[in-house]
C-alpha cells in the first residue's frame, strides 16, 4: 500500500471502525515565554493537547479532566467542535485552574518552569462518566500515579491498550505508586532524561532492556530533536525529529507525540508492533507542527492534507531503497 | 534490489568497476581514556582511520601521509595488508609522529584533548606520488586547509568527487583558506557544533542552507549519538546511529563515517543523491563498530557478514511501510 494509500484510508474509514480513547490529563492555563515572544494564559495541560491532537485521527474521544470556575467556557467548546467530549471534566466554580509558566532559554532544549499553581489539580479524583467506561484506548497523561491507578481500575472492562506519560518528579516522589502502574500498562512514553533517571542507565538500551522488565510491552523514549525510539521485546524502531527551521515553542510537543500515536492507533484499530511504528511517524509529525506556532494555535488549524504532506516528508526524510531481508 | 542483493553486489564487484580513492589526512600514535580503560599510544589519526575502514569496500586506496621514525613499520603493514597503498605516507626518520591524547568524560559525548604535540604535521607538505593523481575519489582528512587545497592543487585532474573534513579549529584561525577550500569540493563532512559555529545559526536546517552557498553541493552533518543529516539543495536525509549498549571508544568514529561513506561511493562507483544515502548508512554502520572497541582493534577484525548484518540492523531499525508518494 502506498502512503497516499494508506493515508486515504486512514482519513476515510467509517467511524465504526475507529475505537473510542478515554484521554486522562490536566487541563490548563499556560503563560510561556520563548526567545520568539511570549503568550499569557493560554490554553494548556496534557489533557488539553492529546485530545486536541487525536482529534485529528478520531471522533470518539473521551476527556477527564478539571479545571475551575475561572476556565473560559470558550475552550472547553473549542474541543467539543473539535469532537471531544468533556464531560469528564470537572467544573469547580469556586476554585483556580491548573497554572504554569515556564521561560525557555535560548537553545529551547531546556527550560524554567517559574510557577506551578496546582489550585483545583491538588484534590482532583478523576470521574469517569458511563459512556466512558467501555473505552478502547486509554491515554495516561502525566499526572499523580495515584489517579493513575484510580482511572484504570475505574473502567467497565480492561481497555484493549493502556498508555501512559510521567515524569521525573513521580519517580523521585511516588516512586512504589509508580511501579505499580508500569504493571497495569502496555505503552509507557518517557523522555531521555527519565529513562536514565528510572534506570540508573546512560546506554538508552540498557535502560530500555530494564524498564521493558517493570511492566510495560512497547516502551517510547522521546529524544526531542533527536527522534523517538520505541522498544518492544528484542526489536528497537527509530523515528527521527523532522529538522526544522524554527521551533517557536516547545510546549506540548511530547502530549502532541501521544495525542498522535494514540489517535492513529484508534483510528487504525491495529496495535500490532507493525502499526505502532507508523503510530509513532504520525506522533512525530504532530508534534513537529506543534513546536511551530505558539501553545496549541498550530494544532487548532490543520489540515487532513498538512498531515499527509508533513507524514510524507518523514518518508523523504529516512527513506532509502535498501530493501530489508526477510 | 534486496539488501542482500545490493550488498552482495556491492562485495562482489569486480576490480575494474571500482573506483581509486585518495585518502590524505594524519597517522598518529594516540593515548585514549575512557570510563572503560586506557589505551596507550595506539595507531590512531585521519587518514589511518579513513583509509582502514575505506578498504572494506575497495583495495584501491591511496594514502597521504607523515610519519616520523618511531612510527612502528608493522602498523604500515597493517595498512598494506588490508590494501592501502602508503607510497605517499612520508617518514622522517629523525623526526617524531603527531601524538595526540585526550580522556573522555563519563557521558562519552565529550572529551577534553591533553595532548596535541605536532611534531612531523608541523611542517607536512603533503607529496603525491605520481600514481595517486589521477585518483577518483579524494577524501580530505581534517587537516590545515592549505595541505587540503595543495592536494586539490597537486592531481592532475580534477577527482569525480571531492570530500573534506574539517574542524572549528580552522573555522577561528584560518576562516579564509577554509573558504576557500569549501568552494573547491563536492561534501563537506562536520559536525553539528561546527555547522553552528561556522554560520551563526542554532537550527541545523538553516546553517545547512548558508553552507550550500559556501561552495559543497552536499553537507553531510554528524551529530554523534544523533546521527548523521545529508542536504543536498533542497533535500533532507537522515540516517540515525545504532542505539547501542555500551560505547567503549569514540575515537575516530567521524573518521569511519567518512571511510564508510567514501569507500561506499567509491565501490559502487555512483554519485547520485541517492547512492550518497546509502552511503550514509554504511558510513553509519562504520562508525558504530568502531565505538565497540578502543581505537582501531574493532575496525581490523571485521568480515563481510558482520557488516551486512549491521547494515540490516540499520534498515530494521527506520524501516516502516508507509511507501513514499512519488
């Protein structure tokens, strides 16, 4: 099947072919500041970008969620548009949103996260509407392994693939509630920096080989400009950053990497080693558009034809005729 | 044509289809540490490593070199043995070889340089023995760009495919010979701190498009553990470097990258962007076995299987179905 094929297919099969995705994630105020300019309390959090982003590939996206009273009405109806359904979002009038800002500094490898206001994220205890409960995909943005855990044992029956996101803060912190997770899923996505943190191992194969013991099949180690890796038994997949002229803000390039890669899976409904590798072409190409404009604004504007034309250029970019031997 | 096809070809070319090449560039004693162990005074330089790996894939290799008189004659053999030529490899009998010596840092991706002694490379003019002029290929070893536009200078006609190396060195202290020799050659192999050293520009993207007006048609970028970009007018390739499990010597790594890729072309005897690809991988797959082992011991002890079964590794590890979109 050619690309153009596949895409085809991709964006044409009826939806009821596609899977339903429960998407568990903060739901956020951001204020971001860059060498390219700054945004002040923009919509943000996990939640918000890997439902925004699988939006793209499927209609049958479910969000859990909170936020406070001071969250614009106009967001939560953006997604909506976009089909996904918040009514897993819990709306505390009387509260703060989640809140954060970070300043990156001029290589955008690294930043400062300045304020982390966690207001109505402190007591959140995540609750799963009915429709919610017999649902296919389940995406585990980073958040307290503890609701982790609630929302996996909160579901009807056993999705058919559970993935998940953390972060170093969780491995230092809750690191037994951490373990414990890792046993409950099948994907686990991680940067870098986290793989080593979790493993005590520079060699990113030798800290895949180890963590692949704790729990997860597939493990993703996200490398930023470097690409992404997936694991899984013996078998390693490389997927390459698409190298860009600029990047204007990084902020949600790893939840649009798993809003992608979720999103096709379901689309898809295939989640053989075969189509988690092209699972994690479509995750690179989402979070290369991510990285070009501020925020989400980049990923409130696609097109079915900018994906195919950015997935084709991941083609281009890695593709050699040396044919492999069976 | 199946990898297996292509590289059975590739090793079972005849002679005559192959092409000669030119290798100019240093032959040194080198003392290594890593967080591994030590290696004391070992065969290291340019042109030993270039010239080493590039004899995989041809026996018509042609080295330009210095040595001084406490340069062991069985390392030569070494090199005669595996079929380079060393009639242009100088040897001043009252002179010592370049020693360099330098201790790698624990994460291996950087190291600091103890010892640079000179000795014979301070005065090297390089000769070419009348049977190297008419050479195919020329590969410039990281040298002084006067030595590299002499050689250019000293054939007597121009090579199909010029290919040079150079470093941040040159680009502070010498900035207008190295300009000079950019518009005289076809590759130009650097660095990713170096293509942002040379340009000003932080995204790799944009330094590679200052550097195409510099003069080289194709800018091959090594980023290390990252792996490799080639550009060539408005196209992008990447080849990424093989997750490994342990990196015991980086020491001339980007050297057999370079003897890799040379010694590819100069097999196949093609030119084309597309054989630069392959090129590319096979320089890859060079380079990632001379990392397994200190210095050169891994790149003497190589056979054909282990470098197609690398080269496969290679192909497994980008390798999706998603066809290209002509």
């Amino acid at each position: 099947m050619s690309l153009l094929e596949t895409i085809q297919r991709s964006f044409q099969s009826s939806e009821s072919e596609t899977s339903s995705i429960v998407v568990v994630g903060t739901v956020a105020f951001d204020s971001i500041e860059t060498p390219f300019g700054k945004a002040e309390r923009i919509i943000g959090g996990t939640g918000a970008y890997i439902s925004l982003v699988a939006s793209y590939f499927t209609q049958n996206i479910n969000l859990v969620s909170v936020v406070g009273g001071d969250f614009p009405k106009s967001h939560l109806k953006m997604l909506n548009d976009r089909g996904v359904n918040t009514e897993g979002v819990q709306i505390r009038e009387n509260e703060k949103s989640f809140f954060w800002q970070g300043k990156y500094h001029l290589d955008m490898n690294t930043r400062d996260t300045l304020v982390t206001d966690l207001n109505v994220l402190a007591t959140f205890d995540p609750v799963l509407p009915d429709g919610y409960k017999s649902g296919d995909f389940l995406m585990l943005g980073n958040l307290t392994p503890a609701i982790q855990i609630s929302v996996i044992k909160r579901m009807k029956k056993r999705p058919k693939l559970i993935v998940m996101d953390t972060m170093n803060f969780w491995m230092k912190h809750t690191p037994k509630e951490l373990a414990e997770v890792f046993t409950m899923v099948d994907v686990l996505v991680i940067n870098d920096a986290e793989a080593r943190e979790l493993t005590h191992e520079y060699s990113l194969v030798k800290a895949a080989k180890k963590i692949l013991q704790m729990g997860p099949s597939y493990l993703i180690i996200k490398k930023g400009e470097h690409g992404a890796l997936l694991f899984h038994e013996s078998n390693v997949f490389f997927a390459p950053a698409l190298p860009l002229e600029e990047v204007f803000d990084p902020t949600g390039a790893g939840d649009s990497f798993a809003g992608g890669f979720i999103g096709y899976l379901a689309k898809t409904n295939d989640i053989s080693y075969d189509n988690m590798k092209r699972a994690v072409i479509y995750g690179s190409a989402m979070a290369s558009f991510c990285v070009e404009k501020f925020g989400t604004e980049r990923l409130t504007e696609l097109t079915e034809d900018d994906i195919e034309e950015r997935v084709n250029d991941f083609v281009d970019l890695v593709q050699f005729d040396i044919a492999l031997v069976d």
